[in-house]
C-alpha cells in the first residue's frame, strides 16, 4: 500500500522549532517529488514546500521562506521539515504529499503543531 | 503569485442532484496544471481530477472536470451522501508556489 505518515509535531513556544518527518512506504520514493502542506485549524489548504527527487530543486512559500527548510534521505524513504523561528500562526495541521506530474496523488494524515506560550 | 477563487462558497444541494463548483485564476493557467482535489472533515485531502479534466486512480465517472485559461469547473453528478465535504481547486504550474482556492463546501 502507497503511505505516506507524518510525525514530529507538537506543542512549541513562539521562536521554537520542531522537526516534521514523513515515512514514505509501498512505493519507489527516490524518484518523486515531495510537498508540505499545512491548514490551519478552520481554514483551507496552504501549500508551504516542495523539493524534486534529487533534491536539486526547493522551493518555500513566502510566509515560511528563511524560517523553514525541506529536505529528504532517499535510502530512508523519507521527507523532512525543519521549522525555525515558530509563530503563532504556524499553528496548523501539516501534511507530507507527494508529487506526480506537479499534482498531488498522495497525502499524509497529517502531524499538528502548536505554536502557542 | 497567481490567486485562485471558488465559487460558490457554500453550496447546498441534495443527493442525487448535480454540483457545478467554479474556480477562477488571477491569470490564465495551462490546464495540465489545474486539479481538485476533495477533503472531509479530519481527513487529508484527495485528489479528484488533475490536468483540468483527467479523473484521478479510483474517482467515480459522477465527477468531471473542465475549463481552460481561467475558469475551471467541477461537476459532480447524482451527488451520493459521501460527496458532502469542502473541495479545493489548486494551480500546480511548471515550479512554486503552488497555490490553492479557497474551498467550496458542498452541503446537504
């Protein structure tokens, strides 16, 4: 089966940080480009940061740009974002998804992060 | 930075009528590069069409896509009880940011 499992979140005081992981399993995960996703509680989608398989290519959304960083560990099948600098309104549900043709095919269940004194 | 907008906000419908649900761009999108994908309350989203028009792996033929430049549109028909949930449009473009609408929630 094709998953995709999130960990690493939690509660953390403003100006924290916190490391999100995503377990890949159930496909050949070197190849595919990966996402974070996060929704804040009641709100829509918002996409945060993509990285391609061989990790040539990054990207940041503004409202995280230098405060964030994705990364991945092909031989462990597995995503990562580090958050730095957390704000208040970081505080959302962050999702792993990965990526084919730029859409994306599978989704995470989610970690949540608090960002909260 | 293009900005999607969904329309209507809320729609309200009953089963076993159709949903037409509206996404409009800031700018005109190649539609390779448009999907929509379906999310229900404690879940992640689901992708649904990507490409405009092209169904995603196991999504019923009652959903549909369409559109070019900058609107898009989803159709579901003979809404079944399980299609209640809020629905994101999303431009995936050649490179980031990717962006996503606002979500329309499909009510009974």
């Amino acid at each position: 089966e094709v998953q995709l499992v999130e960990s690493g979140g939690g509660l953390v005081q403003p100006g924290g940080s916190l490391r999100l992981s995503c377990a890949a399993s159930g496909f050949n995960f070197s190849p595919y480009s990966m996402n974070w996703v996060r929704q804040a509680p009641g709100k829509g989608l918002e996409w945060v940061s993509y990285i391609t398989g061989d990790a040539r290519r990054i990207y940041y959304a503004d409202s995280v740009k230098g405060r964030f960083t994705i990364s991945r560990d092909n031989a462990n099948r597995a995503s990562y974002l580090q958050m730095n600098s957390l704000r208040a309104e970081d505080t959302a549900v962050y999702y792993c998804a990965r990526s084919v043709e730029g859409a994306f095919d599978v989704w995470g269940q989610g970690t949540m992060v608090t960002v909260s004194s | 930075e293009i900005v999607l907008t969904q329309s209507p906000g809320t729609l309200s419908l009953s089963p076993g009528e159709r949903a037409t649900l509206t996404c409009r761009a800031s700018q005109s999108i190649n539609s390779r590069y448009l999907a929509w994908y379906q999310q229900k309350p404690g879940q992640a989203a689901r992708l649904l069409i990507y490409g405009a028009s092209s169904r995603a792996t196991g999504i019923p033929d009652r959903f549909s896509g369409s559109g070019s430049g900058t609107e898009f549109t989803l159709t579901i028909n003979r809404l079944e009880p399980e299609d209640f949930a809020v629905y994101y449009c999303q431009q995936y473009g050649n490179s980031p940011p990717f962006s996503f609408g606002q979500g329309t929630k499909l009510e009974i």
